[in-house]
C-alpha cells in the first residue's frame, strides 16, 4: 500500500522513506483507532467493542502494523 521514495540513516540504520503522495492516499482509505471521533471521549476499549459489535476488526494485524487501522469507507 505505502510506496517508499528512498532510504535515510537514522540512529545508524537505514530506514524506507515513504513517499508523500502514497502516504497521502493511505491517509484518505485508512484511520487510527484513536483518530476515529469519540476516541478520546471514552476509553478506547469502549470504543474497540462498538466496532466489534458492527463486525469492524483492523484491517491489518495490530501487532505487525503497530496500531489499529480501520478502513474509512467502514466507518
């Protein structure tokens, strides 16, 4: 999904840029758990079994993207 424009060293490894536009798009298909509206006005546990309870799970595996994205269009 994420298109790299490159490389960086950084801390003394070499790290994928990613390139403005793609990183662009996937902000426009894809949200954060905790930029979905009503994130901070309740616990994010609350919030993550209202999704469930619509059968909204993250669209990749928390554990390997880092955090919990949901497809906007689900929203």
């Amino acid at each position: 999904m994420l298109e790299t424009s490159g490389q960086v060293l950084h801390m003394g490894v070499m790290r994928e840029l990613v390139d403005y536009e793609s990183l662009r798009k996937f902000e426009s298909c894809f949200r954060k758990l905790s930029a979905i509206d009503g994130y901070w006005n309740r616990e994010p546990e609350r919030l993550r079994k209202k999704l469930i309870a619509k059968g909204l799970r993250p669209v990749w595996d928390p554990e390997v993207a880092g955090a919990e994205f949901y497809r906007i269009s689900d929203l």
